[in-house]
C-alpha cells in the first residue's frame, strides 16, 4: 500500500526516521 512505499523512502533517505517511525508503531501493537 501507499504507506509502505512511504516507508520504503523513508528507509531509503532518514533511516533515523524510519528505525522510530518503527519503533512507534511496534509500540502501539
């Protein structure tokens, strides 16, 4: 979907960003 592909960037370009993009939604499991 449309947020993966915004993840994908993410990963590609802010990893910082993306490791606690990560960790937040981790969280809210």
């Amino acid at each position: 979907g449309k947020r993966r592909r915004q993840l994908d960037y993410l990963k590609a370009t802010d990893i910082e960003r993306y490791r606690s993009i990560l960790k937040a939604l981790n969280l809210r499991k």
